[in-house]
C-alpha cells in the first residue's frame, strides 16, 4: 500500500478529529503519517492547510485522508473546493443529520474546550486532577473519602496513569495507594484504606511483566527480580480477595480498557464527559 499521510483538521485544538479519525483507520492494517492542524479558524489558515495538504499529496503519490470537525462553513467550502485528498467531514456526516432527526439546530460552538473557565465541568475536571496528583502513590491520606475511585495494586502495576486518565478524561477524583512489603507482613490493607473499602479497586498483573517494567526503573535489583515479583503480585491478589476488592489484571490492557471497566464496576455518581 503506498504512503499515506492522514490529517486533522479542527478550528479547535483537533482533538476530536484525531481520536474519532484515529478510532476508524484503528480497523485497516496500514501505516499513515499522521499531522495534526488545529485553530484553522480563517480563510487564510484553510489555504495555508490545503497548500500543505496538497503537497503531501505530491510527494506521496497518493491522496491524503484529510478528517475535519470544522463548524465554520465558509472554511470547510474552501477545504472541500480545494483539497486534494479523500475528505470525511465528521460534523456534516453526523451533525446534520441529528438536526434533522431532533428538530433543532445545533449550536454550531467551536471547540470541545469553548469557554472552558465558565464550564462547571471544566472547573471539575482541573480540581480531579489536582486531587489525584495529590493523592497519587499514598502520598496523602486527608481527604481520601472525597475520592470517587481509590486504586490498590504493587508498584508499577500502572495505578498512577489510570488515575490520571480517570481525572482528566472524566473529571473523577481517583487516588492510588500502593501495597507495600509491610502490608503483605501483615497481611491486611493498609489501615487508612479500611474505612474506605466501597471505593477500592484493584489493579493487578503478570509477575513476569512487572519484573520487565521494574528492571528499566532499577535494573538488577531485588525490587525487579522475578521471584520478589511473584511474591508480591500473589500476596497483593490474596488480600484483594480477602478484602473482597474487584480487581483487574492490566498486563495485556490500554488505560483505555482499564478505566471503562473501572466505570464499568464503581458507577460514580459525578462523571463528566
């Protein structure tokens, strides 16, 4: 298959063009150059946009697959009147015809982010990351019971990045709590999650992946080894079931996965999207 270059096009940040064209070439086994060109507010930016579009046509000898979430009507008639690649309009594809289905226009409002500081939502979103930067590896114990997730798991089992996709992505106030040494000796939770036991969840995985990931963080040393490895993830799982936590393997999973099978389980009352 030749060379294929795939753009972005949005008079916002892109974002929503990138992960819903991204979504559908996820389904083709083939490679593409991927450029992003976000703020094509202007006429003048669209033909700044078409200039390099058409050129990466050239050079590649094949059309570029351009997706565009562009509001602004008069710029999408200069993208589609000049533009030399195959073009997926996903507003006109989607928008259009849920006005016609609803009986309402659409607001037509450029950017998932327009107006952030006035969103509520927004708002929330900034304060559950800030609570879960806060709160990440047991760093805090006040406050835990305003979290809407607190994660348990070894170390490195990726607790600190589902957090922090849960917050930014859904505006939830995840914790993470790392079971250490000292709790398996006891074998108990450690005693500032007791009282929070209806929020926990469990991340778990495969010995033999958790070494891999720990030897680039400490090459060589016990921490890594195989054996102190499988010793921990076992005695971790054991006091998951003990304590009767839903848990979850992440050794083949996404963050993706693992923080829709966590909403999946938890149903947090406050989620934004």
């Amino acid at each position: 298959m030749p060379q294929r270059t795939v753009f972005f096009v949005s008079d916002g940040t892109g974002i929503t063009a990138e992960t819903f064209g991204q979504a559908i070439l996820a389904q083709f086994e083939t490679k593409a150059h991927h450029v992003r060109l976000p703020f094509i507010d202007t006429v003048d930016k669209a033909h700044q946009a078409i200039r390099q579009i058409n050129h990466a046509a050239e050079i590649d000898g094949s059309r570029p697959i351009v997706f565009t979430t562009l509001v602004n009507m008069e710029i999408l008639k200069v993208i589609e009147e000049h533009c030399h690649g195959m073009l997926l309009d996903m507003f006109g594809t989607f928008v259009h015809p849920l006005e016609k289905e609803l009986g309402v226009k659409s607001n037509h409002r450029v950017g998932r982010f327009s107006d952030a500081s006035k969103s509520k939502e927004y708002n929330d979103r900034i304060e559950a990351i800030n609570f879960s930067l806060a709160h990440d590896d047991g760093q805090l114990n006040r406050d835990l019971e305003k979290s809407d997730v607190i994660l348990v798991g070894v170390s490195r089992s990726g607790k600190t990045p589902t957090s922090l996709y849960l917050a930014m992505q859904y505006g939830l106030k995840a914790s993470n709590y790392p079971l250490i040494p000292e709790d398996f000796d006891r074998r108990q939770l450690p005693p500032a999650l007791v009282p929070h036991k209806g929020k926990l969840f469990g991340l778990t995985i495969q010995p033999e992946r958790l070494s891999e990931i720990r030897q680039e963080r400490r090459p060589n040393s016990r921490y890594a080894s195989l054996e102190n490895c499988r010793m921990e993830v076992s005695e971790a799982e054991a006091m998951m079931r003990r304590a009767g936590i839903r848990s979850l393997s992440t050794t083949t999973k996404s963050i993706e996965e693992i923080a829709t099978t966590i909403l999946q389980e938890i149903h947090p009352d406050r989620l934004t999207y």
